[in-house]
C-alpha cells in the first residue's frame, strides 16, 4: 500500500528561523483536514504550546465552553485558529457565538476562499483571517500577533 503523499509539505519556509515564544500558551486548532490540522497542532506544540485539536466547529464550541468554564486559569484556551470552512458549524459561526457568550480568548480564522464577504466581515468581528496555503513559519508569527491583539496578521 502506498504512503499517503503529504500535500503541504515544504510549507515550513523557515526551519533555521528562532521559534517565536508562545511557550505556555494553551491554543485550539480546529481545521477539518486532519493532515493540516496535525501540521499545525505540531508546529505550536514545537514552540511549548499546549494545543487541543478539533475536526469540526462543534467540537471547537464544546473545547471552548469547558475552557470558558475551568476554574484553573492556566487550563483556558488563549487562542483559538479555525477553518472557516468546517462541517455543522463553520469557524466564523463558532466566533458569533464566542461574541454572543462573551468568551475571553482570542482567535484567527483560516480560509483558502477569502472572498470580499468574508474579509468584510472579519474585519468588522476584529478577527485576523490567514489565508492557505501559509507557511508553517507564518502560523507562529500570526498567533503571536493575535494574541497581543494586533488584527493584521502576515
């Protein structure tokens, strides 16, 4: 049988670079692809991230209200990246319903289909949206600057 051909490898633009420090950070990657979703999940955990993993949005909402509700702090997600494009509910219905209930975590959507309706309305939610294929490299660098609260992400 043969191996299963990885179609985001090379996406690591940088390898030698300094790891960004996100070290202690707890983060929640939901990205239905399970191939990119482990990328992902691999390269944060690389830097010290403490990464919980979703394959759809509403298993994203039920990780993110057991957060919401730990009574240990360093338990909460700080950060949630997801798909925007997901079964049953999207990314971007997970950030309404972040808005709706008041989560305190912050969050960067990904798509491959940045279409004008979609970039309009992350930027009036105040959500970054990283548009695939990214490097590897850049998903530490947007997660950073999500988490000081910068909208634009490179």
């Amino acid at each position: 049988m043969p191996m299963e051909q990885n179609p985001y490898e090379g996406w690591d633009d940088e390898p030698t670079q300094n790891a960004i420090r996100l070290a202690t950070k707890r983060v929640l990657v939901a990205e239905d692809d399970p191939m990119l979703r482990a990328l992902i999940a691999e390269r944060l955990r690389s830097v010290g991230c403490d990464v919980l993993e979703a394959a759809n949005g509403q298993r994203a909402v039920d990780i993110l209200t057991a957060s919401v509700n730990e009574p240990v702090k360093s338990l909460r997600v700080e950060l949630a990246i997801m798909d925007v494009r997901m079964p049953g509910l999207s990314g971007l219905e997970v950030v309404y319903l972040s808005r709706l209930w008041r989560w305190p975590m912050a969050m960067l959507l990904v798509t491959a289909y940045p279409d004008v309706e979609l970039v309009d309305e992350c930027e009036r939610l105040g959500v970054p949206l990283l548009q695939k294929p990214f490097s590897l490299a850049s998903i530490n660098r947007a997660a950073l600057a999500v988490l000081r609260g910068d909208l634009e992400v490179s």
